[in-house]
C-alpha cells in the first residue's frame, strides 16, 4: 500500500512539472525528420545521376552522330558516355550499352527495357545486340547503370527496385540515324 502512495505522489508530481518535455518532442520527431532529410538527399543523387547518365548518352552519340568517334566499340562507347555522365559513381564498371538498328516504318519496341550487368554473377554481360548498323539506318542505343543507393533503409532505397546483385538500375535510351 505505501508503494502506491508513493507512486501516486511521483505521478502528481511528475504532473505539475515540464522538465524535460522538450526531450521528450525531440525524441519522437528527430528520427522522422532525418528519415525525411536522408530520403530526399537519395532522390537527389538518384536524379542527378539519372540526369548525368542521359546527358551523357546524349552527346556521346551526337559525337558517333557527327563522325567524331570513328571506331565506335562498346569500350569507346562505355568510355565516352561515362566522360560525359562524371557524376555517376564507378560507370565504367557498372555499365551496360546496347545498340541495336530498328525500322522506323513498322517500329516495335524491344522487348526489354533495357538489360543491366548482372551483379550477383560477377559482373556477366546480358545477351544483348551491339551493332553499329549502316547508313541510313534508324539506330537506337539503351545504357543501363547499376547505382548502389546511398541510404539503402530509408524510405526511398528500400522501395527502389533491386536489380541482380544489389543496387539499382538507371537507364537511358536515346536514338540517330547513321550518316551515309
């Protein structure tokens, strides 16, 4: 009986004082704000790099397109492409391209998005075509990068679709006509 007495007291007590009412605020809504700051910091880098990858994609074919990379390879490609995009982290390792010729009169989109290294199988290339095509031919390029999330348990990186191996895939298309 006497230990609730003394409880009710500390109760009552406890009651008429707001000590420590401010930690109690902070302890609750710290964790949800930096949850929101680290999930908006992970989908700033994911657009910068997605921007980045499709600029560089970009002028890396207006440069096959204006005749400025002669011996267009996957490796000159790879290296021209993650020149441009400096942004996105380990590129050159991480990076898919497939280029492919389509028609433009009965155009039928791949049947994939876009193929991505597979990660969990060190590194296997995907069977994808690579062809530089002839002149006067519709071509159309697809690069995927795979980009580890920065903050993998916020609410973003966990959401994120996963590709093989871990991380996740940033992709860009872009297209050009061969010059005769």
């Amino acid at each position: 009986m006497i230990f609730f007495k003394r409880l009710m007291r500390l109760t009552k007590r406890y009651r008429k004082t707001d000590d420590g009412s401010a930690n109690l605020e902070f302890t609750l809504l710290f964790p949800f704000f930096i949850y929101i700051i680290l999930g908006g910091a992970e989908i700033g880098y994911y657009t910068v790099s997605s921007t980045m990858l499709s600029r560089g994609l970009d002028i890396a074919m207006r440069d096959v397109r204006l005749g400025h990379m002669d011996n267009v390879t996957v490796g000159t490609l790879k290296t021209a492409v993650c020149g441009y995009a400096t942004y996105v982290d380990n590129c050159e390792s991480n990076i898919h391209i497939a280029l492919e010729p389509v028609t433009a009169k009965n155009f039928t989109p791949p049947s994939n998005y876009a193929e991505c290294l597979d990660r969990s199988n060190n590194g296997a290339q995907p069977a994808t075509e690579f062809k530089t095509g002839a002149g006067n031919e519709l071509m159309l390029v697809r690069a995927c990068v795979i980009v580890d999330p920065m903050f993998p348990t916020t609410w973003l990186g966990a959401q994120m679709q996963k590709t093989p191996g871990s991380g996740y895939a940033i992709v860009a298309t872009s297209g050009f006509v061969n010059e005769p």
